[in-house]
C-alpha cells in the first residue's frame, strides 16, 4: 500500500507531543512490511520556531517527510491555533490520487481540512485518529466549540474509519456523530526493537546534580494544564519524604509561568528540577535513573509517556483523568482521583511498599509485550487499511 499519514509535526519537532512519536513508530513497522509510506506535516519546530523555512522535503528512517511551509498566529493562547500551508494545495493537486490510503492525526486543525477535502475529491479512502483531541477540554473552549459547529463535519463525514485509542475516545466519537460501525478500537504500541547504547546508570542524576541516593519521581510530558503539572507541584510541596527530588521534563505549553510561581511559593527551587524538552537518548536515560513516573493528568486519552515507563520497567502513580488508567492499574499503577494530597499520599506509599513496588516493575515487562506492542498495533492498522480500500474499490466498480 502506499499510505499518506498527516500530522501536525514530525521529527525533529517532538514539541507537539505523544502523536509524533505514534505516527513514526507506526510509520517505520509499516515500511517494514514492506508499504510506501509519505508524512505530511508542517515545517514547525515549536510554537515559536520553524524547522528550515519554507516548503521543503526529507528521508527519515526510510519515510519520506514533506514540511510544509506554515503561518500560524505566534500569540495564540492555546497549544497552536488557526494555520494556514499555502504550499498544500498544489501538492495536493500533484499527489493525492497516487496514495492508496489517507491516515489523518489529530482533530480540529486546519492541516486535516484540505487533505480530507482533495481526498474525497480523488476518491481514495481516509482514516481519523484524534489522539484525544475529540473533546472540549482545558483551553480556547469557545474557539473549538464554533470550529466544531463550523468546520468539524468536513474532518469526519464519508470517513472510513475513526481509529480510537480506547473506550473512552469510542464514546467520544460516537457523542461527535460518528456511526459505531465506522469506530475501530486501536490502543497505541511502542517499538521496543531499537537497540540503544545508553549511558552509565546515574548519568541522568549526574547531569542535573541529583544524588544516587534520594528517590527521584520523573514527570515527561507538556507542561499545560491538561498534564496537571500544577497538581504535581502542590502534590510534591505535600509529599513526606524531604530528600526526594521531582524531575518535570518537557516544553511550555502554557503553564510554565504558573508552575514556576507555584515553585517559588513552596519554595521547592532546590528539589524540583525543570529539564525543558528531552531529547532521544535523554530522555531514556530520565527514565532509567528514575524511581517513581507520575503524570496527574486533568484528562488524557492515550498518553505515550506511560507505555515508555512500562517499557522501561517503572512503576507510576496516575489519575484517574488518565483514560486509560483502567489498563495500568493495579498491575503497574496506583491511580487516585486528581487531588494534591490524595496524590501525594499515593507516591510516599508506592516509593516506601517495596514489596509492591517490586511487583510493579516485574509487571511491566509482561504488560508492555501484552498491550503495548507496535506490532499488535500495526496488524490492527494494516487490517482497517486493507478494509477501506476493499470498500472504496466496490464502491468504484458500481
């Protein structure tokens, strides 16, 4: 098959989150397979930078990546805003009708739009998958909601799939209108074939000054409300263990200045260390010299940083908001509802159970081969692609 995926960033702009990772390590099992595979994306590093100017194409581990050139609103107040590629169009034009399938990620985003457009234009059949962003959640709720009056029916009509990540997001889609027969249960995969050369353990605490002997609790992920990182510093100001030490790794997405006001507050300045966004081989490294991953999430459909600290062995306290808590707990996991004390209380008692503890890191392994692997994933994917072709050729030939 020769498979169009569209996203809003792609490598190097790991910046937009979970969904870059998703779509190359699905994109790279599928070049395995032997299928052609094309990324669309925006030529966005962040919010603020671009990756090279203009319009441009690349190879990246076999995938050919096309970045195309974006203006957007610098000052937006949510993650990014209305963007507009002027280059798409013509591309468009020139390629649409070579693919054999359309995989769009992400809602709401002026990127899916046209493609979706030129695609049923072309008759080639295309797939969705939100990765959370269905609902109305934590910011620009005004503007999501006139865009889902507006526009969000030319994302989701004459679909041939809507790929959810889990139960959750299947209710989320149907509450959208689309039809339960077209909503396919997809949870996501890591690729765990890489074989990295890592570092010393304790490199990661050397770097960023944290002694080998005081418990280290990791958070890996935007800093926005979403995330609840306000939550994890309250949770931390509150937690009984004085010479622990609270890792918050990731880009500002929002609340930066909030968690830091929150930080100085407590005056936590010389037990909370912000890392900004890793990168590669850091960021395995932040989870090998880890003892503790937690994400307090307000809410989050399918979070990638869970599955790589399953994969690396590390037992995590959550919130319920997580929406696929229900998969983790209990086995890798405590979840609590999203409460500072609740969730400080939850952390002491997992870093200071060792028996449970021990359990939760034995669990991992079994959990990430049984759940979380990409190539349970990608079989998935292939079977829901070769369906929308099969159904758009009968369609074709009547």
């Amino acid at each position: 098959m020769n498979i169009l995926q569209v996203t809003l960033g792609f490598y190097p702009a790991t910046a937009w989150g979970g969904p870059v990772k998703i779509v190359q390590q699905n994109s790279r099992e599928l070049t395995r397979r032997g299928h052609a595979i094309t990324i669309y994306c925006t030529n966005l590093l962040d919010k603020q930078r671009v990756i090279h100017r203009g319009t441009f194409e690349a190879q990246l581990d076999g995938l050919r990546v096309v970045y195309f050139r974006t203006w957007h609103w610098r000052g937006w107040p949510g993650t990014l805003g209305p963007i507009w590629l002027p280059d798409l169009p013509a591309w468009l034009r020139r390629e649409i009708d070579r693919f054999d399938l359309v995989h769009l990620n992400g809602y709401r985003n002026f990127l899916n739009l046209p493609v979706a457009a030129a695609a049923r234009r072309a008759g080639v059949p295309f797939v969705v998958q939100p990765h959370g962003a269905l609902p109305v959640i934590v910011n620009s709720f005004f503007a999501k909601r006139l865009y889902d009056r507006l526009l969000g029916r030319r994302e989701l009509n004459d679909l041939s799939w809507l790929i959810a990540g889990q139960e959750s997001e299947r209710r989320q889609a149907l509450a959208a209108g689309v039809p339960i027969e077209r909503i396919a249960l997809v949870p996501n995969g890591l690729d765990s074939s890489e074989a990295i050369q890592l570092p010393a353990q304790g490199s990661f605490r050397a770097k960023y000054g944290i002694p080998a002997d005081v418990p280290l609790i990791l958070f890996l992920g935007r800093i926005n409300k979403k995330k609840g990182t306000d939550l994890l510093v309250e949770s931390f100001e509150c937690l009984r263990i004085p010479d622990a030490r609270l890792v918050i790794a990731g880009p500002d997405d929002g609340l930066l200045t909030e968690v830091l006001a929150l930080i100085e507050r407590y005056g936590l300045g010389q037990r909370v260390v912000l890392t900004g966004l890793l990168q590669a081989e850091e960021v395995t490294t932040a989870y090998q010299d880890a003892d503790l991953f937690v994400l307090p999430c307000r809410t989050d459909t399918f979070p990638m940083a869970i599955i790589e600290a399953c994969h690396h062995g590390l037992p995590m306290v959550i919130t319920e908001g997580c929406e696929i808590a229900y998969m983790v707990k209990d086995k890798v996991a405590d979840v609590v509802p999203f409460d500072p004390q609740l969730f400080a209380a939850a952390m002491e008692a997992l870093l200071k159970d060792r028996e449970k503890y021990i359990r939760y890191k034995k669990n991992c392994a079994t959990l990430s081969e049984k759940l979380f692997s990409i190539k349970t994933t990608v079989d998935r994917l292939e079977e829901l692609y070769q369906t929308a072709i099969a159904e758009y050729d009968l369609k074709k030939s009547h």
